[in-house]
C-alpha cells in the first residue's frame, strides 16, 4: 500500500508546483482588477472575486469591444495570461 501512495504522489506534487504559485499570487490579487485572456481570442477584465484549482471569478466585468457583466467564471485550464492591472 505504501508504495501505491508514495509514486501517485511523487507525481501529483510535481504537477501541483504550479498551481501552489499561482494560488499564492492570486490570493494576493483577490478584490483588485484583472485583465485576462481566455483561449487566445477574448480578453476581459475585472475584479477578482474567487478563484481554486478549476476556474476563476471575476465581477463587473468588460470585454475588449465594450460588452459589461455583472460577472464571469473561466475554467484555469482556459486561461492563456493573467496581468494585475491595479
């Protein structure tokens, strides 16, 4: 058994390095305007109000042609760049 759990796990935090880097830095960008880039095509920006390991919520959020919401959830996996606008 314990060699079952030791070799997922060598795999697992290898591949949660990442993520452990980005929860640190957008738990510091919580509250503040983001402006992101969704599968190469559409940017958005907006408040960062939530985030885990799958997608991301932004409010009062607006496009790059002017369209506004009330608020927008992206899958991580989506997500080409992230950049701190405040």
């Amino acid at each position: 058994m314990s060699g079952e759990t030791s070799s997922p796990q060598g795999g697992e935090n290898m591949s949660e390095e990442k993520p452990l880097l980005l929860d640190k830095i957008l738990e510091t960008w919580k509250g503040k305007r983001i402006a992101l880039a969704v599968s190469g095509d559409n940017s958005f920006t907006g408040i960062l109000k939530d985030f885990d390991e799958e997608i991301v919520i932004l409010e009062n959020v607006a496009d790059v042609v002017g369209n506004r919401g009330k608020a927008l959830i992206v899958k991580i996996d989506d997500i080409n760049w992230i950049m701190l606008l405040e």
